[in-house]
C-alpha cells in the first residue's frame, strides 16, 4: 500500500536518463526492453530527456538508431550543451578562453590526461576535428584507450595545449586517470584560485580503477540544465523523473522529484542514495532503468484515467 507521501507526488511528465551504465547496458547497446521503455513514454506523453557526459556527437553514435523523435533533447558534456536529437541548439554555456588558459597551467602536473572539448556539431549532428584537443596522447590512451580510437577522427593535438584557446572557447575539459590520481586532481581544483570560476563533476569506475574529472563553467551541470529544460517545458522539478549510475549525475538527482539510482553505481553512491531515500533500480543488464521507466509510465496513465 502506498504511502501517504507517495500518493501525494504528481505524475511524472519528464524523465531524464543517463546514458553510459544507466540506458545503455554493458555491451554498450540498449536492450529492447528498455527500448520499448522509452517508447512506452512517448506513448504516455512522457518526455524522455538524455542526460550525459558525452559530448552530443559522441552521444548521437548510439542515440541515432534509437529513432526518437527529432524534438526530444538531450543534455550532453555534463550539462554544457542541451540540443535536440534533430541538432538544434537550445543551450550551451562555454568556459571563458581566460579561465581555460589559467586551468591549464593550474592542472600543470595533469597535462598528459587533459583533454579540451568544443561544441564544433554541424546540422547533421556530427563534429569535426578539433573538437576535441590534446598535448600529449600516451597516458590518455593507457587509461581510455576504447574512448580514444572510438573518437579519433575528431581528436586535434597541440603542443602545447593552450594553442587550442586561441579562438574558440571550450565547452569543457576533462582529466582521466586512477581513482586515486583523479581525486588528488580533484582537490586541486575544488581548492584551487579557480574554484569559483568552473564546476568539478567526477565519474568514478572502481571495476577498472578509472576516474574521469570534468571541468565546466561555475554552476553548469546535468541538473541545472535539467531544471532549465524543464521550466521551458511547463514541467516542475517534482514532476520529473532522473535515473543515473554514477557521481556526476547526482546534481539531477538531488533536484528531482523522483530520483533513481541504479544498482550498478559505486558502493559510496549506493548508500548515499540508501540514506537519502531515493528509490534503487537493478542494474544496466537487468534492464533497471527500463523498469524505473516503465513504472512511471504506468502511474501516469493510471492518474489520468482516476483523473
């Protein structure tokens, strides 16, 4: 029997779904049940918004034989870039080219694992190279090697880096390297001459012993664009749904009414979500976010026809 708290939540209008560990399982595919999920959402005039930490282009690769419907957004490099599955741009915030330069001379002793991103996606949804720079190439490879060769055409290097920054502001940049070596990089930039100026969103994979640090501007994550996407939808914050797997997704988890973690998130994420009391979902190849989504899916209906 549900609670009097629960029946007092409204609908859900919206859901927004991570993507890497969340809607994709671990083969890197969507399973056709979370599929007909995503389907069964626009059926119930659910909004479904991908949220991510990639960047739209690389999002698209996966996203584009999904067939969703050219309106629907999705959220990419961490909150940075908003467009439609169609390309249209309906948000982006660039870190200024100032606080780019001086960020790359503060992450001095993390050069070799820095990459810079630039939103540079055509009317196809597609980027070119230069969207993404790099000085140095070697331990970036050791550390995400499949990322690496997957987005090689579109990797430029410089040497140094801040040859990049002489026109085009980045949207983001990004470190990678061992859990360990990522939280040291990590300090540094919360309590760094820096902090106030950029946001800090950390991705963490116990299994491979890989962290991933993005740096974007000050106030910019998934859940602020959310929340911005949102409000121009006529959505409120507690009317919206957010599944996530893992720490950079926490910003829209804690602004929605109806956050979900999935069981595959690190065993700190777990039991935060546990004392927060947000609801836990199985895993990515237990098909969770499918039956996070399939729920919402049916209260709504079941609202409107009490309705």
């Amino acid at each position: 029997m549900k609670t009097a708290q629960q029946q007092s939540k409204p609908a859900v209008r919206m859901i927004a779904v991570d993507m890497d560990g969340t809607l994709l399982n671990s083969s890197g595919k969507v399973s056709p049940r979370t599929l007909s999920a995503l389907n069964a959402a626009h059926a119930a005039d659910v909004e479904v918004v991908i949220a991510t930490g990639r960047r739209h282009s690389f999002a698209m690769q996966t996203l584009r034989s999904l067939d969703l419907h050219p309106s629907k957004a999705v959220i990419s490099s961490n909150g940075a870039v908003t467009r439609t599955i169609a390309a249209d741009l309906l948000h982006r915030t660039l870190l200024p080219l100032e606080t780019a330069r001086q960020l790359c001379q503060h992450l001095l002793p993390y050069r070799n694992a820095l990459v810079l991103t630039f939103d540079k996606v055509g009317p196809d949804g597609d980027d070119s190279r230069g969207a993404m720079a790099v000085e140095r190439l070697e331990e970036l490879t050791e550390s995400i090697g499949r990322w690496m060769t997957a987005n090689e055409r579109y990797i430029a290097r410089f040497d140094p880096i801040e040859l990049a920054l002489q026109q085009d502001a980045p949207v983001q940049a990004m470190l990678c390297g061992t859990i360990d070596r990522m939280r040291s990089a990590e300090d540094l930039l919360r309590n760094g001459a820096l902090a106030a100026r950029i946001a800090v969103h950390r991705t963490e994979y116990p299994e491979r012993d890989l962290s991933i640090v993005d740096i974007l501007p000050a106030g910019c994550s998934k859940g602020s664009s959310l929340l911005r996407l949102a409000a121009q939808r006529g959505v409120g914050a507690e009317e919206i749904m957010a599944i996530g797997d893992n720490w950079n997704d926490v910003a829209m988890l804690e602004v929605v009414g109806r956050p979900v973690v999935m069981a595959n998130a690190p065993a700190r994420l777990l039991e935060t979500a546990q004392n927060l009391g947000w609801a836990l979902a199985e895993g990515h190849d237990a098909d969770g976010a499918a039956v996070a989504i399939e729920a919402a899916c049916l209260a709504r209906t079941a609202s409107e026809m009490v309705g």
